[in-house]
C-alpha cells in the first residue's frame, strides 16, 4: 500500500444494509474492501483509507469521511469521484474528494461524530422505509424522551451502553447534542418520522443503538430507572434492547478549524472538547 506525500479527504455516502460494516474483514463484503478495490483501479496503485467512524453491519452514511495518500496528486476531485462511481457498487457512491495537508487523518483528526437514529412511529408499517428505520407501532412522547436526553450531556461513562467484551481502555465520552426530532416524510406523507440525533467526541461499539432501546424500553414502561442512573450504574444488564442497526445513519464528521479550508469538511471551532479516543 502506498503512503504518498499528497493527501485527500473523501466524502462517501452508502446504504449498509448490503454491507458487513465499514472496515476490512476477512471473507466479508465491506465498504472499506469496495472503495479500496476501486481505487486501486483508478490510482493503478493500491492505497489504504482511513475513516472518520467504522460503522457496523447496516449501519448507513450520508457523511463518511475517509483519508488516504497517494504518490501522484489528483488534479480533479470531481472526475476522480466520477472514475470510482463507475467502478463502486450502486450502494456506495463517492460525493466529493479534496486535497488535505499531509498530516489530515480523517479518525485522529476528528473532533466529534454526528449521527441520527430514525424511528417510523405509527399503527401500519413503513412500506418504502423497511430496512430504513426502526418501526414502532405505540404514540411516542417527544418532550418527554427529550427530556430525559438533556439529563445525560456532558461527559459520562457510557459503559452500560456497550458490550461488556467490546469495552474500551475508557469509556467515558463526551455528548453535546441529544434530542428528537420530528421530519417530514416525502416518500409516503403519511405516519411521523422521529429522528434522533446525538453528537459526541466518540462513540462505543453499539452505544446509540443502546440508548435508542432503551429510550423505547422506558418509553413502554418496560423500564424505570431513569436513564441517568442507568449510566451511572454502568451495567449493561440495567438498560435497555439494542436498537437494529438499519434506522441509524453516519451523518457528519466535525474537525478543527484548521482544516476551515478543505471543501469536503465540516469544521467545529466552538466545540469545547478536543480529546478524542
């Protein structure tokens, strides 16, 4: 794999339900395989990327962001998309690339991820959203969901929101925006879409699809502790069902204000927490 002196951002937008999550397996089909595939095509070099968030299996983006370098510079980001559009699946389509400094790397560089969890909530099922959403047939009460979200921003130890064997060195992480919303749905007009929308410096394996269930599993009654003491237990036994990965989406990568000048990047100068595992 070549490491080039030219660097280059690469924004992605792809459907993860026909995919084993980002990063490389072995005898799986991933994005990561896909994309590198096709640029070892179009560079006639092989190259390996870097992503700004390793989604899991069905998990989708709108906003992926990966890194790579190459010996020769790309002199047309737009042709260069077009080259890897032609040779990528229908499922992954490349958006925009352009030229970074050297030392651009899309998951260190990174400051925050922002993702959104999108429920269909009415009595007959979604139709054109199957395989796009979590379903969920009982009245929802947004205020009251979003007001259990206000109680957890900040810095917590998201423990009781991942695996026990996917636990990181730490597990604390730090989360400014956590709310719903209600979007209008332009495929059928019909049942409300509520889109969840959460922003942190990182992520644990599963935490959004964790705290989607649980939200719902205190929503039904099924749960009464508060999702507060739920974090601060740290026990996963203490919360909720995991959400299925096909109502959440990868929307954006925020990165320092040194970057200001990459077109393909979203820049974060007020946000007040840097470090970022």
């Amino acid at each position: 794999m070549t490491e080039g002196k030219f660097g280059y951002a690469l924004l992605l937008a792809y459907d993860g339900g026909r995919f084993s999550g980002f990063q490389i397996q072995n005898n799986a089909r991933t994005i990561q395989v896909e994309l590198e595939r096709a640029m070892r095509i179009v560079l006639r070099a092989g190259v390996r990327v870097q992503c700004s968030g390793r989604t899991d299996a069905g998990v989708h983006a709108t906003g992926q962001v990966v890194s790579f370098h190459t010996d020769h510079a790309i002199e047309d980001g737009g042709r260069f998309c077009h080259s890897l559009n032609s040779l990528l699946p229908t499922a992954i389509v490349a958006l925009q690339c352009c030229a970074t400094p050297p030392h651009f790397n899309a998951r260190f560089s990174c400051m925050a991820r922002e993702y959104e969890y999108l429920i269909y909530n009415g009595p007959v099922r979604p139709g054109f959203w199957m395989g796009k959403c979590l379903w969920v047939r009982e009245p929802l009460d947004l205020p009251a969901l979003n007001s259990e979200l206000q109680s957890i921003l900040g810095e917590q130890d998201f423990a009781a929101f991942t695996r026990t064997e996917y636990r990181e060195e730490t597990t604390l992480r730090y989360m400014d925006i956590a709310e719903f919303r209600q979007i209008e749905d332009t495929l059928t007009r019909m049942q409300p879409i509520f889109a969840l929308r959460v922003r942190a410096n990182a992520f644990l394996h599963n935490m959004i699809r964790i705290l989607v269930g649980t939200l719902l599993d205190r929503a039904r009654g099924k749960l009464a502790t508060p999702l507060l003491d739920i974090i601060k237990s740290g026990d996963r036994k203490q919360a909720g069902f995991t959400a299925p990965p096909s109502g959440l989406y990868f929307r954006t990568a925020y990165y320092p204000p040194e970057f200001a000048q990459v077109p393909c990047l979203q820049t974060l100068p007020d946000y007040g927490y840097r470090r970022s595992p």
